[in-house]
C-alpha cells in the first residue's frame, strides 16, 4: 500500500514533469559545450587550448550527469503511471515523502541507499 496521499502524488508528478523539461533543456544547451575542441591553436592559443580541453571534460561529465539523472526522472514517470512509484525497488518499502519531496526521483528507501552508497 502506498502512503502518498493524492494530493502528494500530484505534486511530486508536477514536480518530476517539471524537472525532466529543465534537464532536456540543461542538455540541449549542454551539447554545444561537448563539441570536439578545434585544432587551430594559432586563433586560440596553447594555454586556451587547454583550458578549453578541460571546460569539455567537464562539460562531458555534466552532461553524463544530467542524463542519468533525466533516466531516473523518466522511470519515476512510468511508474507513477503504473502505479509503482513511491516504492523501494530494493525491500518495497515505502520511501517517505520527505525523502521524495527532496528528490523526487529517487527509486531506494534512505536505508537501502545507505547501504548502496557504502558498498559503491
């Protein structure tokens, strides 16, 4: 049985709709700043080279970031759709709303998610 009341349900799927479109958007402009590095150093320079090597390392990263994290809000989607979500994926449990409010897409109750943090 799950504890959200409806009305918890409604804000936490406002909320997950509402953060998938921010993280499409956040890699749509993203993707520019994946771009391979251009090899002219003549209009750059040697050091702004680097520097820009490194700003698309980061950028990379962010961008494999953000699209997990948009992977994990698009299963909290289905499953508030197959009327799955609030549940630990782990023991079953219900996850708290606190715990959902704060990310809504999590899919572990916080013990189950403290054990996977230590065993990663």
């Amino acid at each position: 049985m799950n504890s959200l009341t409806t009305k918890q349900k409604k804000n936490l799927l406002l909320t997950l709709h509402k953060l998938e479109s921010e993280l499409k958007e956040q890699l749509q402009i993203n993707k520019q700043a994946t771009e391979t590095v251009q090899l002219d150093q003549t209009a750059v320079g040697r050091v702004s080279r680097i520097d820009a090597m490194q700003q698309q390392s980061m950028a990379v990263s962010t961008r494999g970031k953000a699209l997990l994290k948009l992977k994990k809000v698009q299963a909290s989607l289905e499953a508030i759709e197959s009327d799955n979500y609030g549940f630990c994926r782990q023991c079953d449990e219900a996850i708290s709303f606190g715990r959902l409010n704060a990310q809504p897409q999590a899919s572990l109750c916080l013990v189950c998610q403290d054990k996977a943090d230590q065993h990663s």
